[in-house]
C-alpha cells in the first residue's frame, strides 16, 4: 500500500459508518429528484471534534451543534439544503425537532446528534417537510459509496459538483481511513469552516487530539480558500472517530508520535481536495486559482498575502478577462497588512499552457501578451509570488490559498438567488 | 445667503485658483479628445495638507507628494491619467521629471508641485507625451467653471461622470468658498484617499488646523464608501488653501472656534458630494446604495456595521437583482467584528418608490414582494438597519455609508482593463 491511497467510498468508507440522503421539498419550488435532506450516522458513539462559524450571527442548528459538540462525544449528522434555519421564526424549535425525530428513529439520544442547514437566511424553515421524511431518511442508511453520494448530493445549492473524498493509510500495520463531503459554492471567505462538511473515521484518537488536529487541518484548507470574502452565518465542519479500525489509540502525548503526524497528514489531505473543489465549484467561476507566495520570511505572512490576492475583485475579473494586469496583485498584496519589500517582488503566471514571468524587482518585465493569454485562458491557473525575503528561523517560506474568479455568472446566480 | 450655498467653478471657485486640462496622450490608445493632463495652480503659496493611500505599494508619485506634502506648503498639483507610474520603470524619476517640467514653467520650486497619476499599474509612463504637452497644459490655465471642467474631465478613467462640487459660506462677514474635483471607480475601498481628490479654499486657515479638518472630512466621505473592496497603491487627496478670502486666520486653538467648525462643516459636504459621486458611479454600477445604521450604542459600531454590509459581494449582487434578500444584510453584519444582539436586529429597504420593513427583532416579517422589488429598482436606495441599542453617552448612534451594486459590467470592464 503506498503512503496515502485514494479510494473510493466518501464518509461510508471508514468502518463503522453509514449514510443516506433523500428528497424531503425543503424548498417548495425544488424539484422532486433534489435530494435535500442527509444523515451521516456512526454504529457506535463517537468521538468528535468541531469547528463553526466566526460570523457573530450565528444560525440556530449552529449554535445547538457547538453546545452537542463540546462533550466532544456524537453519533450523528443531520444536514438539510435549501433552508439555512438561520434568523427565522422558531428556529431553535425546528432545529430540535430534526435531531429528536432522528434520534427517536435511530434510538439514540438527542444530545448525540449534530445538526447543519445551508440555504436562504430569514424564511421559516418547512419542518413538516423534514418531519414526515425522517423515517425515509433513516431506512435508507447504508454503507455503500452510493450512500455517501447520496448525502453528498443533499447537501448541495449551489454547488454545480458533490464534493466527497476518501483516502486509506496504515498506523501500526492496522488499514485506518478517513471520509469525507462537504459543500461550499458561495458565502465562502475564511474565518472557520466556510462550508458544510462532515468528515468520519474509523481511527482510535483520542477527543483532545482529533480536536486539535482537526483545527489544523481546518486552517490549512477550508480557511485558505475565498469565493467572494463573506463568511456565512452557517458554517459547520464536524469529524466523527468511530475507533473501528483496531489501531492503538492516538493521544495528545507531549511528543505528538509520529502515528499522530501520519493521522493529521492524512486529514489534512481529504480537506484540501474538498476545500480546492470547493474553491473550483465557486459560484459561477470559470477557473481554480491557486496563489502560492514563496521565499517569505514566515508562512503566516506568506498566507496573508496570498489571501489578500485571491479575494481581490480585482484579480479575480482580471482572471476571468484572462489579462496578464499583474499590478493588480502588487495593489492586493499591498493592502494585505503585511509589510515587504516591494522592490525584491517577483510574479509569475503558469498553467498546464507554460510559464509567463511579468514582475522582477517589483518591476513589469516586458511578456509576450499571445502567451500570456493562453497560459490565463487555462481552467486551472497559478499565481506566483516570490518575496525573496530571508527565511526566519523554523519558519516555514512559502503558503498556498485556492480561489475563483469573479464573473458575470456569479453576479446573476446571486442576484436572484431567492427565486 | 444661505448657510452652505452650492455654486459653479470647481476648484476655480475659490479666490485664486487657477485649472487646466489638455490631451497629452499618456495611453497610445486614448482617442485624441480625451483629456488626460491636468493642473491645478495657486496664485500663491498656499497652505497645505493632504492623505495619501494606506496601501504598502505606494506609487511613485505617491511618496513624492508625500515628501512635499510635508513641508505643509504647496502651490500646484499636476495630475495624469492613462497610467498610475505605479511599480514602472523610471517611475520615480518621471514623477520629477513631470513636476519640474510644469515648475520651471510657472517659475516655482518644484517642491512646491505635488504630482498625481491614475491608470494601469507596471507600464512605463509616456513622459515624452507629458513633457511635450507641458507648455500646453501651462497656457490653458484659467479661473472659469470650464477649466475646472477640463481639470476634472482629465482625471477620468473609467468615471461615467466627472466629480466637481463648489459651495459658499460666510465667515465674520467674509465670503469664504472650497472646491473640489475627483476621480474614482474602481480599486475603491476606505483606508485613507481611496481615489484622487484635489480640493481648493480660499480660506485663510493655519497648517495644522487645515490638516487636522481635512482628515475629518475625508474619514466622514470618502473613508465611507466602498466599490469593490481594493485600496488602490495611488490615493491622494491634496487641498491648497490661498488665504485669499481676507477672513481672520482659522488656527487650532484649544475650543476649536464656531467659524473652524464651519469650515469643517463645509469641507466635509464637499467631501461628501465628490465621495457619493464616486459611490454611484462606481465600476459597472447601475444602483447607488446608502447603508445607514442606527441606534447603534456609538458612531465607531454604526460605520463598522455599515461598511461591512456596503463592501458584501453577496449584497452587492441582490441589490443589482433588486432581491430582497436582507439575510445577507444579516450575514455581512455578523463578520464585520463589531458584537450586537441579533434578536433586536431590524432592516428596512427604501427609495423614492416607498419603503418595506423586512426584519424586526432579528426575525423575518412577511412583506409584499412585489413592492419590494419596485423598491429596489429605483437607481438610489437605502439599506437602514437598526441596533436598538442604549447609547453611550456623548455618542452619536448613527452613520451612513455609500457603495454601488455589483454588475455584469463591473465584471466587463475589469476582465479586460488594460486593452
């Protein structure tokens, strides 16, 4: 087996887990074959670890998951598309009631299960609806890929591709895996979760080292990727740790062992493919923008400014125009807050089409525009910043964010997202 | 006369100014009628203070008119578009070079000149053309409304309409006026300048006081406005005071005098003219949005509120789709830092079609969509939300903030900007 193995299979591949998703009308005016209701339900209690929005409008489902979550023990996720439950008429009631119709169904306590609703802000949500395909939802639980597909379709809105990755790797010659799905089209900006995902695995952890993992994995993805900078009122991302697999447990012992590495490895693996596709599937993008800054003092630098260049309005139309106007990213790098040398500067753009080089010495350099253009004309295009600063100390030089560009498809999906 | 009198002439208005502007063809490609040379010249040594962008990458010109800025006194401004001589070849020397050229003309030092340019980012400027059309721009100064005019039409890049506001005032019996031009549409986000304003006065007011009223007035107009969320590396705001207007000097004494107050007063609703200029005619923009919060426990909360609601993309879009969709107003009010209790929350759309409340007590309320949308339609319209909050003592509970929709044609004209 090789380090780390893709597979196939989403939160259904880790043992211990089950999932399905169903068609409850949600929204009235959804067609009958959106699936928009989910559960994703381990055999056993698990350990859990969550983080939620920083949005200080917190929805209702968010902040009974945060109370269910902080005795870092759950079983259950039930996730619902087309409503976000958020700042609506009997919000926390209807929010309680999915997870009781649930937990009576699956014959567990309400306590145990996590709640997420992605969808339009302010409007009551159709709990009748939700109620009455409860049963439904649980009969269909399995453990089968196409269970996990399920769930991954449900929780989508505007999402145009279900996001769902497994990988499978070994700790002490036991196999131990890890799932996951998630879904994040718009609203996407830093600043904790930015997304639904519920990631399962069957690995023995500990509650205080998943907790602490699942952190850094959460800020070496989801939190390094923008849409459009506005962080939602719902953001939810949860790991379930079934303990199946059989591994000596992981614990937060003082040399954080190398079994503990290969764990956080690997989760950190599964949510930068959910959170680049999340960056890809942006709502109308036509292009994946990856911003890598190099040769920085230190990584939190380099991941500031690569965050500043990758939510600019300004490079993202520049994207979409596929126009080389990289003084746009000098401006977004300079508005960063972080402080460099302007003059040591280089950019570069690349692609799958070549390599075009445009600033040296924080100065344009004369490219070949045709070039330039197909390098740019590429779904999938870089942007290269070297800061040619002196490396500090254990520090880390370089940081990677993910993004989108800004188009006129983006503009009409949100201005009549309600209809 | 009235307190605050609007009147014609720009920054001709003002005892002692004269303005010029000329088609140099700093950008090869600009049709021969496009103005792109302007200046602003005092009769005399005038008193002076300026703000400058917030954005580490300052472009030349920037931090030579910071330098001169300085010494509190200058007496002309000379200003380009076509291209920002930002991070170009010899930018530093052309920013001189194109000072000393209209100096030498004028027979003043050349630190008494502060230089301005606005346009692409990283191409080396056309100094030939500047300097070639010097003598040009010298000789059509004049103190008429139309060289304001052609001032404030030289500035223009992608501006739909040119900026220039001028108003009267009585101080101790003397008539005491301020203009002003401007030129902003994209890369426009506060934190200082956030576009390129050349303001007069014929007022005789100290240096220190001058600066201090200036950076009220531009923290209360054109630090409220937002177009697209990037701080551009060229901001500059100047004003030049002659002194002409024979009034008894204004000094920053301690209790801050009745008539500084006036000039204050003025400056700022020239200031705030030039900046909702700026707001409506943003990049693209077919809706001008005024945020306005209130009863909000202090000034500092109410604009930080507003500025997060007028800067969301998500925002932005449903105004364009004139969607009532206010749970993004909800949204971008819970990342702006600022804490508030969500269940006193309410938002109300108006225009000159009427009004619809949409959300008290942080919950939706059932309203006519119909209205709504026809609400929503008109050009201007206004986002009012309250706090319903105790106010601190010797606070102001309100602010107001300006910003644009977000357009298929924001997205066109920054896809392609360069060519």
């Amino acid at each position: 087996m090789k380090y780390l193995e893709w597979i196939d299979g989403g939160v259904t591949a880790p043992a211990g887990f089950k999932a399905s998703g169903v068609h409850a009308g949600v929204k009235s005016s959804s067609p009958p074959d959106k699936l928009d209701l989910a559960l994703i339900a381990s055999n056993v209690p698990s350990v859990a670890a969550a983080v939620f929005t920083r949005n200080a409008v917190k929805a209702a489902p968010v902040r009974l998951s945060m109370e269910r979550a902080a005795n870092r023990e759950l079983q259950a996720v039930v996730l619902n598309s087309g409503n976000a439950n958020c700042c609506a008429p009997n919000d926390m009631e209807n929010a309680i009631a999915m997870s009781d119709a649930v937990a009576q169904l699956l014959a567990i306590p309400s306590e145990r299960i996590a709640v997420c609703s992605t969808g339009v802000i302010g409007q009551e949500m159709n709990i009748g609806a939700i109620l009455d395909s409860a049963p439904k939802l649980v009969r269909s639980l399995g453990r089968e890929s196409s269970h996990s597909d399920s769930a991954a379709r449900a929780i989508m809105t505007t999402d145009t591709v279900k996001k769902e990755f497994a990988v499978e790797f070994e700790l002490g010659g036991k196999p131990v895996r890890i799932g996951g799905i998630a879904k994040g089209s718009g609203m996407i900006h830093p600043n904790m979760g930015t997304l639904l995902s519920v990631l399962t695995t069957d690995c023995a952890i500990s509650a205080e080292l998943l907790d602490k993992v699942l952190r850094n994995a959460v800020n070496e993805s989801f939190n390094r990727i923008s849409v459009d900078g506005d962080t939602s009122t719902n953001d939810t991302c949860v790991i379930l740790a079934s303990g199946s697999a059989g591994n000596a447990e992981l614990t937060l012992d003082e040399d954080y062992g190398s079994d503990s590495w290969k764990f956080e490895d690997a989760l950190c693996a599964v949510c930068a493919k959910l959170a680049i596709a999340m960056a890809g599937d942006g709502e109308g993008a036509t292009h994946l923008i990856t911003c890598v800054v190099d040769n920085a003092a230190n990584e939190r630098k380099a991941e500031s400014i690569a965050m500043s260049v990758i939510a600019s309005s300004l490079v993202k139309s520049m994207i979409f125009g596929c126009d080389a106007n990289w003084g746009r990213v000098l401006c977004a790098m300079g508005y960063s807050g972080e402080t460099f040398d302007t003059e040591r500067v280089g950019v570069t753009f690349s692609s799958a089409a070549g390599e075009v080089e445009v600033c040296r010495g924080g100065r344009g350099l004369p490219f070949d525009e045709a070039l330039a253009k197909t390098v740019l004309s590429e779904h999938d295009v870089t942007i290269r910043v070297s800061l040619n600063e002196e490396l500090e100390p254990g520090e880390c030089p370089m940081c990677m964010c993910w993004g989108c560009d800004l188009t006129y498809n983006y503009v009409k999906i949100n201005g009549d997202y309600r209809t």
